[in-house]
C-alpha cells in the first residue's frame, strides 16, 4: 500500500509540472501583450504593470520566467488581486464557505445516487427504473444555470422557501438549496454507475453462490450487492469532489455565495485576469491533489488493488 | 450403501430428429453489431423524439429563415422592452426589445456550430492519440498518455475560461471550440485507448498480423473500427456538453460578443431581470435544454442499442 | 400432467423419510427472451438415492445446468420451473419462497459451482465468506466458534494451512485453492446432497484429478449424495455410479456407469462416445466400437486411421518443415514499485517437425506452450535461439521475407468468439490474407473464398454473413478456412478445438485430419489436452514451467511414459480410471 501511494505520487509531479506549465503557456505564450491581455477590459496604470511585469518576470525569456513563476506557486506565493489584496489571503478566506457548499453537494449527490441507484438496480425495468433514468437523463440536462434560475424563481421568488441568494449568511441551512440544485444535475453518473453495477453484480456468479449458501436476500443485498457496487460510486463521488470545487464558479455567481468560486467569478465578469490566473492555478491544483487521494481512496475499497 | 440396480432408460429414436452435428442454419435477416443496433433503434420512441428534436435544431441551424422571418437584432426597440408576446411574437420581448422567438430561432446554429466543432477537434486530437498510446504501448504509451493526463488535471471548463478571459480581442466560435476541445480531448483519448488496449489482446489482431499486415495497418483496418462504440456514444454526448459550456462561457460574458446570438448571451442578459420578467430568462434555458437533453438522449440511446447483454435485457 | 399442489403431500420429518433422497418428476423449465419462451428442461424425471453419485451429461445448451440450478431454484431471474415437482429428502421444493428455499440451500443441498475465479466475491476476505456459510446455517454461534468452524471447514477441503490464510482475499488464491475453498463453502454443512456444477472445468487435469479424488474422499466418509453436472462422459463415468445423457432438454438415456458406456442404446449417446477423445484413447488399442458403417464420427477409428497412415508416409523420412533450437523467452515482469522480475516463459526448447506430420505441443497453463507458438508464428520476438521454418530462419530476416514467410505459415487461434473481426462478413475475413498478399484479382478472390468454404464444408450462402450469426464450431471452421486461404504448408493450431462441445469438436479434428491427408500440411498442434494428442498427433512434445520434459512419438509416449509428469498428465485425462472392455 506504501508503495502504491508512493507511486501515486511520483506519478503527480510531472502532472503537477505540465498542469503549471500549461496554464502560464495558456496566457503568456498567447499573441499580443501579456499584460493587456491580463488587464483584459481595464486600462493598465503603470504602478500595476510594473508590478506584474516584477510579479511574472516578463523581462527575462520564456522558460526562465516559467521557472521563477514555479518557484512563486511552490513557496505559496500567488500575488495580489486587483484591490490588491494578498490572493492567499483572499483564499484563505473564501476557500471554507466553497469546501462546505461542495461538501454538502456531494453528500446529497452520493444518497441519491446509492438510494435511487439501488432500487432502479433492483428492479431493473420495471416502473421506477424507467421513470427514474428518464428523471435523471432530464435533470442531467439541465446546465446548471438554468437549474440554478429554476430555483431562484420558484423556491426563492415565487413561493418564497428559501432566500433568493446566500449573501453573508453562509450557514449549512441558507446553502442547501444550492447545493441541492448541483446536487440533482450531477448525481445521474453515480446513479446510473450504482444501478449498472447492481445489475451486474446481481447476476455475478458469486452472489448466485451466496444464495446457494442458504443466504437470504436481506444479507445478499447489502453484503454481496450493494457493498460491490459502492466502490465505483464512492469514487465518483469523491472525483465529483473534485471537480465541483474546481466548478463551482457559476453557482457561487449566481447564488452570490462568499467563497472561491465567487471570487473567480467576479474576476470573470470584471475582466481581471490576472486574479483569474491565479485562481484557476489554485484550483486546478487542489483538483490535482483530489485526484490523487480519489485514486488512494479506490485502493482502500478494492482489495484487488490494494494488494498489488 | 444399499446397493439397487438402476434401470438402463433409453429415450424413443425419433427418426426425423436426425443427429445432425453443427449444421448451418441461417436466418433470414443479416446480422452484426451496427445492423443489430440500428433494428434496436428503429423500436424505440424517444429514438424518434431525439431524432426529431436533432433534425429540427439542425434545420433551425442552417436555415433560421424557413422558421422565423423577424430578424433577430433589427428592430428592437426599447419601448418593447422585457414586452410579452404579441401578434408575430409570439414569446414576447428581451430587455433591449427584440424579439425572443427569433434570437432563440438564430442562436440555434452558434449552438449546433460550437458543439460540432468541439466534437471534431474532440475526435481529431483524441482518438489518434488514445489510439496510438493503446496500440503500440511501452515508451510511445508513457509518453502520449503522461501529456494526456497533464491536460485530463485542468478541469477543460476553468482552461476555456483562462483561454477566453485572454482572447479578449479574439472571441468568436472558432476560439471558443478550441478552447473547449483543447482540454476536453483528454477524456476521449483515455476512453480510446482503454478500448484498444482491450481489443488489441483479441485473437483477430494476431491472427491480422500473422497474416501479414502490417502493425499500423492491423490498427485502423480491424482495431479501430471495433473501438468505435464508446467513442460514438462519448462524442453525442460531448456535443451536448459543449453546447452547455458555451453557454456558460457566454453567461460569463467570456463567450461570444454580444452581438452574436447565443442562448447563453441571451439568458445572462435576462437573468438581470429574474424577478420582474422570468419568461425572456425562461425561453433561451429551455431550448438549450431540450436540445442538450436530445444529444444526450440520443447518445444513450445509441449506448444501449450497441450493447447486445442491454438489449437482450430488454 | 402432475398438480403442483397436490404432490405437496410427504411431509415426513427428515430421518425418518425413507426411498430416494431426490425424487424430479416431469421437471419442465423454461426461459423468457425477447423471442418468447424458450423451454430449457422438458420432461426430466429421475432419482438420487442417499450417498449414490449421479451424473448429468451433455453438450453445452443440453439443459445439463438449468436441471441442477432448478433443484435449489437458483435460475436466473428469467428462468421459471413450468411444471413437475422436486422432492428433496420428502419434502416438495416446486413452490418454495425464496426464504424457505434459503433454509434448504447450504443445509441439505450444498452447492459446488464451475467458475472458482468468478464465485468468490472479490471484496471479502475468503475467511468472511466461509463463515458466512457457517453462520447462515447455524452450525456455530459465538464469533469464535464461528471461525473455528470456518478453518476446520477449509482444512477439511484440503487448505492446510486456512488459519493463516483466512484474511486472504480470493484474488491471492490460485484457481485450485478457490475451488477447494468453494468445495469447504459446499460442504460446510454437512449436506445430505451435493451439487457439483463442472466443478473443475476451468482448472489443469492434475488439480482437476486431485481435487475431484479429494471430492470423493470427503463425500464418501459423509455419506453425502453427488450431482455431478460435467460435459465429458469420460469424466462421468469415472466418477460416477449412474449417468444421464441429455439431450436438447431431455434424458436421452440413463443408466449405470459401465453398462451404458459398454452398450449405449441410443444413436445421440453412441455418437457422443464415438466421439470423446477422453474415452477413444482407451479404445485405441480395442477396434472401433462404431458399427454404424461410418456415418458418425469415431475419434478412435480416426486415430487408427492416422496412425496407419503415418506409417506409410514413413514420417521420419519426410523433410523438416519446423525446427526449432534452443529457443527462449524471457518476459520482465514489472512488479510494484521500480523492481521488475525476470521470467523465462520458454526455456531452452528445441523439436523439429516433419513436413506432412503433426506434432503436439502439451502442457498445463503456464508451462510456455503458447508463448512459444507465438515466437514460430512471428508474433513474438525470441530472446534467444533459431526458428527456421520451411529452410527460412526467423532471425535476422528481413521485413519482406517475413511477408513472405506469413503466407506459408498460418495460425488458428483458440478462441472462436474472438478470432474473427465482428464487424467483417465472413468473405471478407477468408480474404483478408489474399487482399494482404495480393493474389488475384476480385472474382478470382470470390472463387477461391468459394472453395474454402467447400473445403471446411460450409455453404457457400455465409460469405455475406457475419461472425455472431455461426456457432463456435462453424467460426473455428472459418478459422481454418482463412488460415488455408493462402496454402500454406504449415498450420499452427494453438488450443484450436478446446472451447468445442464434444461432437463439434470431433468434427473440426475430422476436417484437420482430412485437410491434413489432401493438402499435405504441417500442424504445430498445441494443446492441454492428451486426449485429443491422441488422436491427432504423430510426435508429442510434453512441456512444463517453460522447458520440454519429454519427447517422442505418440504411441511411445502413451505407452511407455518415462518422466514422472507426463505419466501424470496421462493419469489425469478424465476417464483414464474406467475398464474398457473391448
């Protein structure tokens, strides 16, 4: 197991490098000036662009600014957004209220999908399994601002359940609707992932075994069929962990909740792309190590794995 | 042990049940994987409604006039704003006073074009890649799927949204497919070669090679061609996807210029308005809905239809 | 036809039920699919008596296994007994609730299944799933009686050392050691029937007979009835004091072991033994049993045929077609972390070949046979050693002779369902090596895709057709039409008639064997199975971990073995045990 993680690791440095690389390539490799196009709409104050051009090298030739800029991410220094505030400080701040958004998105996504997967597995084809595949075929569809508007208009405007945005109040009940509506758009893949597999496990050879041991269903289903079936759908929901806090940029926008999302989101829409690059880099390297641990996480479960 | 004598029973020779060992009997209708999917499709109905929903959406794309004569940004006026419907338009009015039937008419093709386009550059960069890294394995293997990885670790959402907050001077639907596909390639690339790693190690591969084609022959002449299920099914469903991503990079504001009508444009300039006009927020969502969930549909659909232990479920 | 509900009516406890311990009667079972109900078991009526070993025979799709998963009602979810009745020990099981059938299976029925790799839940340890079984039928209470049980239970089956290995998890057990874990499972309860479902059909013959004569040990002491479910007679018999022939869902013939292997009655059961190579081989030095002028297949009667024929041709003074000299194979193995492991698959191996004679290649999994008909057909490069084939040498040739080389050596592989291109009419796989070499022109192809086809006796009408419309037997006999499309002189059969049913296994090797006399060719037969050496080759190279142990011609071998394993091997062919009279 030591080894594996070990391994794991090893493998993540030249992700870790490339993923680094490919961002800074991204912007400043691009035609046209790098610090217009980090000013994107703004007009540029000499005070600022000479601090970015300190900040990203851009004096020096390529891979030695690519270099120092690598140095800047490893010792933790990411600059400053455009009201000048320390960008770690400023995630610092923000990272909790996005990781408990997130937390509760993905616990919800994982009920659904082990509770309604389960049953739609058990009785594959019959009523709820139809309604419930089409229900989630549906739901998946729906982008997740649209999903979003759905509930700000109904629950928030119109029956007037919940507020229409979070604001200040980042308690775990002023965020559910949120993260229940990411919740219902993405649970579908660890639904269908847990109805396939109970399908499949439920004609695997050995549950036909448990059954000839003088099992009975209420042990063989829980045992032999759900806990099968769980590995797959544990680690979707943990690489949906993943992916939403690296993704929760336009809900965080829309429901106007303070975390890291919103942050991104308001440096989208205000044009500051250098906070947006920044950003991005610290997501997509929180989403690197989630990764990771989603992939140690699947040896925990699986014996077969753990056992090289 | 009591020990009986167990009777000696021979079953009645039915003369015309003659042994016949391994004879050949054919049925009527040819049968293989795609002809077998394709009779699968033709029987089910919400193969139809996705159809349907496609084919409509793609003439909309091509051909916006056959379905609506207003143009979609001439003769707005702002008197009309956030209007509800009238004679000839008939879902009403946006905030700037144009007429939503015919945006949403119009926005249909910077839709289908961005998801066709995705789902081309998708392919193009994906499956070669997949392919090859599966095929020949070892250092070619290590290497193509080491780049694919660095490129599966950035969320191919937050790379558009860095690749188009830069472009600010180069928004069109050209730039917006590259940056979707630019990162979106990766999952494909892994789908393909899980695939041909699978069917490579099948008996028709060697026994292509023993007789004497060559590697890269034996690849696309019987690999990839049987890699191509997943693929399918992952590309209807990605043009959906990328359709979705548009519209958010639109919603951004990091999408198309506003002039261009796009869904997304058009429901984050309605969405101001949530309280006071939900309808003009509501039309744009729906029609990105319905045909996102028509791709996606259809990709199922497909999925299930070339799964032959699916549909004998069925 | 008998009312389910009346026959309901022997509810003695059990002890005191005296007669046949399982009573079928007029069993019918029948499947839903998407072209309606398929029957499976029609009419199927016989006995067990307590501690008597039964078994059912039959080729795949007989209704062999949907007779004995029906007892314990273990079908799968489409399946459904239609009528008749099952009495177990004197009580009826047609109509049971999955509940109180629960109380029957592991108690008085204990269930041995075909697979040990897929029968085992992966994810729990070996010891949960033994004292699963244990717990369920309340053989022991407290946790620690609990696992005392469960270690006697896997001693029992023969796992010496279970109280180190309970924590294991299946996949660090070797096929043989599931199985006997699955057999401890079984048997855990000390049942009164056992259902052994070819129960080592995926093993080697060697753990196949230890583990079938431990079977026996254990039953035996136990007094426990066996319902042996195998495919080949060879085995049945050996093992068995009754056998039942079925046949397309019905008993075709029934009776002692002996009587009906000495004197089968119907035509479907002559032929099946005609064409066993497990029992031809004991037949051989007998005549041929067949007296039906030859109108079925009589494995015993071709080997005749062929060994005959082999002496005429004087073999031994024919020309060398394959020889092969010193050749080895040495794969690294990556194991965790950094370090590799060398494996030497093939290890020294030199044979040659002669031109019109079959040599087998024999040994268990792993013993490198395949790997090294990968290395002769070029599919694989050696890591020492020379390969000349028909006067080229494989080393150092050049990509063009190579080519040119393929065209005169061809393979038919194993695998029936993935030896042929899926998405590939069946004429466009027999010529596919035309098109690749460039022989004739279109219609010429379309000729001589024709006359292949005549050649494997096929119709002509399944050139447009695909793979998943023929059976196993008539893709392997595709196989052998695209292995000949290029005339060669040698053909490599690698495992090329072991996923056959009997008869249509029989009818491929009688296609071989006639290929063989018109066309002069060369077969590298490779193969885990001496029986079937028997039949079709000339010269037999033994192998095992990678090395020859024994050469020699067919006769000599079977005859007079000099080396401890292959006498092994030879003990193990399935019906090896029974007294032929001739």
């Amino acid at each position: 197991m030591l080894r594996y993680i070990l391994r794991r690791l090893l493998q993540a440095v030249p992700v870790f490098l490339g993923t680094t690389f490919l961002i800074y390539f991204m912007v400043f490799a691009m035609p046209g000036n790098p610090i217009v196009a980090l000013f994107g709409d703004k007009t540029p104050n000499p005070a600022q662009v000479a601090v970015l051009e300190a900040q990203y090298n851009l004096d020096k030739p390529f891979f030695v600014q690519y270099v120092l800029y690598l140095k800047n991410v490893l010792t933790g220094d990411l600059g400053t957004t455009f009201s000048g505030r320390n960008v770690n400080e400023v995630f610092g701040a923000t990272f909790p209220v996005t990781l408990k958004l997130v937390l509760m998105a993905v616990v919800l996504e994982f009920v659904l999908s082990v509770v309604i997967g389960l049953i739609s597995g058990l009785r594959e084809g019959k009523y709820f399994d139809n309604a419930s595949v089409v229900v989630a075929l549906v739901l998946n569809s729906l982008p997740v601002f649209v999903a979003l508007f759905l509930a700000q208009y109904f629950i928030g405007i119109k029956w007037g359940l919940a507020p229409v945005t979070v604001g200040r109040d980042t308690s775990w009940g002023a965020m559910f609707v949120p993260a229940l509506v990411i919740a219902l758009t993405i649970y579908v893949t660890g639904m269908r992932l847990m109805r396939g597999s109970v399908i499949e496990a439920r004609s695997e050879d050995y549950v036909r075994t448990a059954y000839a041991k003088g099992l009975t269903s209420r042990r063989i289903v829980p045992v032999h069929i759900a806990r099968n079936s769980l590995i797959p759908v544990v680690t979707n929901s943990a690489a949906s962990f993943g992916a939403l806090i690296a993704g929760t940029t336009i809900t965080e926008g829309i429901y106007n909740i303070p975390g890291v999302g919103n942050t991104l989101f308001q440096a989208i829409i205000r044009g500051e792309n250098a906070t947006v690059v920044s950003f991005v880099t610290i997501l997509t390297l929180l989403y690197v190590i989630v990764n990771i641990l989603v992939d140690l996480l699947y040896a925990v479960l699986d014996p077969r794995i753990r056992y090289v | 042990m009591s020990e009986r004598h167990a009777e000696h029973y021979v079953a009645p020779v039915d003369d015309n049940e003659k042994i016949e060992v391994d004879s050949v009997r054919l049925g009527d209708r040819r049968s293989n994987l795609w002809i077998d999917a394709w009779r699968d499709l033709r029987r089910r109905p919400l193969f139809y409604v996705a159809l349907v929903i496609v084919c409509v959406v793609a003439l909309a794309a091509a051909w916006p006039t056959l379905f609506t004569q207003v143009a979609p940004n001439r003769g707005c006026e702002l008197a009309l704003s956030n209007g509800g419907p009238t004679a000839g338009h008939p879902l009403g009015f946006t905030r700037q006073g144009c007429d939503v039937y015919s945006r949403v008419v119009w926005g249909a093709r910077t839709s289908l074009s961005v998801g066709m386009l995705v789902v081309l550059i998708t392919a193009f960069i994906g499956i070669p890649m997949g392919a090859l890294a599966g095929f020949f394995g070892g250092k070619v293997d290590s290497i193509l799927s080491r780049i694919g990885d660095i490129f599966f670790s950035i969320p191919y959402f937050l790379a558009a949204i860095v690749v188009m907050s830069v472009l600010s001077e180069n928004r069109n639907v050209l730039t917006i497919a590259f940056a979707i596909a630019g990162f979106a390639w990766a999952s494909l690339a892994r789908i393909v070669r899980a695939e041909v790693l699978r069917i490579k190690n099948l008996e028709y591969v060697a026994a292509s090679t023993a007789v004497g084609r060559s590697r890269f022959a034996t690849l696309v002449g019987h690999v990839l061609p049987n890699s191509l299920t997943p693929v399918i099914v992952t590309l209807t469903i990605s043009l959906g996807s990328a359709i979705v991503a548009e519209a958010a990079l639109s919603f951004l504001g990091i999408g198309l210029g506003s002039s261009v009508m796009s869904w997304g444009n058009d429901i984050s300039q309605a969405q101001v308005t949530i309280k006071t006009a939900p309808m003009a927020l509501f039309w744009p969502s729906l029609f990105l809905t319905i045909t996102v969930l028509a791709f996606i549909m259809l990709g199922e659909l497909v999925r299930d239809g070339l799964d032959p232990k699916a549909r004998a479920r069925r | 036809m008998n009312n389910v509900t009346t026959s309901v009516v022997s509810r003695q406890a059990p002890g005191q039920h005296h007669g046949p311990l399982v009573a079928v009667k007029d069993l019918e079972v029948s499947f839903r699919t998407l072209g309606g109900s398929v029957s499976a078991v029609r009419g199927m009526s016989f006995d067990i008596w307590p501690g008597e070993t039964v078994a059912i025979v039959g080729e795949s799709g007989s209704g062999k296994s949907t007779t004995a998963t029906a007892l314990i009602n273990l079908l799968p979810s489409n399946g459904r007994i239609g009528a008749g009745s099952i009495t177990i020990d004197g009580r009826e099981m047609v109509g049971l609730s999955q509940d109180q059938m629960a109380s029957v299976r592991g108690k008085l029925v204990g269930y041995v299944p075909q697979d040990p790799m897929s029968n085992l839940n992966p994810v729990w340890s070996v010891g949960f799933q033994v004292e699963e079984a244990v717990r369920a039928n309340g053989l022991a209470h407290t946790r620690k009686e609990i696992k005392a049980r469960a270690v006697e239970v896997l001693k029992e089956a023969g796992l010496a050392d279970a109280d180190r290995r309970m924590k294991q998890f299946p996949h660090q057990f070797s096929g043989g050691m599931r199985q006997r874990v699955l057999i401890g499972i079984g048997l855990a309860a000390d049942p009164k029937l056992l259902i052994a479902d070819e129960p080592t059909s995926a093993l080697d013959v060697t753990v196949q007979k230890t583990i079938l004569d431990h079977l026996d040990t254990l039953t035996r002491e136990n007094h426990t009835a066996v319902l042996f479910i195998t495919h080949d007679l060879g085995l049945a018999a050996e093992r068995a004091s009754k056998l039942i022939v079925m046949h397309r869902g019905k008993i075709v013939e029934a009776g002692p072991s002996v009587e009906l292997l000495q004197d089968p009655q119907h035509p479907y059961t002559k032929s099946l033994i005609a064409a066993a190579p497990s029992l031809a081989s004991r037949r051989i030095r007998g005549a041929s049993a067949s007296d039906d002028g030859g109108t079925t297949l009589d494995m015993a009667r071709l080997a005749a045929h062929h060994h005959g024929t082999a002496e005429e041709l004087h073999v031994s003074d024919a020309p060398v077609s394959i020889e092969v000299k010193n050749l080895t194979k040495v794969f690294s193995i990556r194991k965790g972390g950094f370090r590799t492991e060398s494996l030497t698959a093939v290890d020294n191996v030199s044979f040659t070949v002669r031109k019109g004679s079959t040599l087998a290649l024999v040994g268990e999994s792993g013993s490198g046979k395949t790997t090294a008909a990968r290395m002769i057909l070029g599919l694989e490069p050696p890591t020492s050693g020379d390969i000349v084939v028909g006067g080229t040498n494989l080393n150092g040739i050049s990509r063009k002779g190579m080519f040119n080389l393929r065209s005169r050596m061809q393979p038919v592989f194993q695998d029936p369902y993935a030896s042929l291109d899926p998405q590939r009419s069946i004429g466009a796989i027999i010529a596919e090596p035309l098109k690749v070499h460039a022989v004739g022109d279109r219609p010429t192809r379309v000729a001589r895709v024709k006359e292949l086809l005549d050649q494997v006796s096929l119709p002509q009408a399944i050139a447009q057709r695909y793979p998943n419309e023929l059976s196993g037997g008539q893709r392997q006999r595709v196989a052998v039409a695209r292995a000949l499309a290029l005339k060669p002189e040698v053909v490599v059969l690698d495992e090329a008639v072991s996923a056959l049913d009997v008869l249509v296994q029989a009818q491929v090797l009688q296609l071989l064997a006639d290929l063989q006399e018109d066309l002069g060719l060369t077969y590298l037969f490779i193969t885990h199975d001496l029986a079937v050496v028997r039949v079709v080759a000339d010269e037999v190279a033994v192998m095992e971990n990678g090395k020859i142990v024994e050469t020699g011609t067919t006769d000599e071998i079977f005859a007079n073995a000099q080396k401890p394993y292959t006498q092994r091997l030879l003990d193990a062919i399935p019906g090896s045990g029974i007294e032929w009279a001739p």
